[in-house]
C-alpha cells in the first residue's frame, strides 16, 4: 500500500478486521498482511463518524486503474461474502485491502499477483 495515503476506519470495521485477521485460516493471505501493517497507522473513528467519501467495508466505490484507464465498480467485503462475482472483493485481496479506509479521489498503488 502507499504509506502516505491517510487512512480512516470505524472502530466497528477494525474490531471485525482485527478478529478476521487472528484466524489461522487466514495468516497467509497477502492482503492480511497488507492489513496488519496498514491498520495501525488508521484514523480510528465511530462508525456514525465515518465521512461519506471513505470506503469502508461493503461499500460500493468506483475505482479507476490509472494504467489502462478503465474503472470498476469494487466492494470490499469480508472473505465469506467474496462470491466470486467481479465486484466483491475480498478484504484480504490485495485491491480489498488497497482501498479499505481511503478518500474519495485518493491514489494508491498496489501489488497484484504475479507482479
């Protein structure tokens, strides 16, 4: 994740994220790592404190990929709701975990499998 993107999260999600995170099932996973480096530098906030432009967990966000130009329409939920469908993606998916907590208009680069 780009260390210099401010990041907001509700006490709610974290409680969840950092529950999610202790599962064994669940230590190897990229973007649980990804997680526990980025979520100690969050703005922790009440979940009715949340602003309206931050991406939180199941909302729906479009997210533009700066290199080829497209855009998709991305929700961050949690593995068990991860579907397969292309729009729900997994928090501990690198592109879940990316956008988890940040500002509308905000950048962020990110690694993806396979480079």
């Amino acid at each position: 994740m780009d260390q210099t993107a401010a990041v907001i999260v509700s006490s709610f999600d974290l409680k969840r994220l950092e529950q999610l995170i202790e599962q064994p099932a669940y230590h190897n996973f990229i973007g649980a790592e990804a997680l526990l480096a980025e979520l100690p530098r969050a703005t922790v906030v009440a979940p009715d404190q949340i602003p309206d432009d931050i991406v939180t967990m199941n909302s729906t966000t479009r997210v533009e990929d700066e290199l080829n130009g497209k855009s998709h329409e991305l929700t961050p939920v949690y593995p068990r709701d991860a579907d397969g469908s292309p729009d729900m993606v997994s928090v501990l998916a690198p592109v879940g975990s990316a956008m988890l907590g940040l500002r509308v208009g905000q950048s962020i680069k990110w690694q993806v499998p396979g480079g």
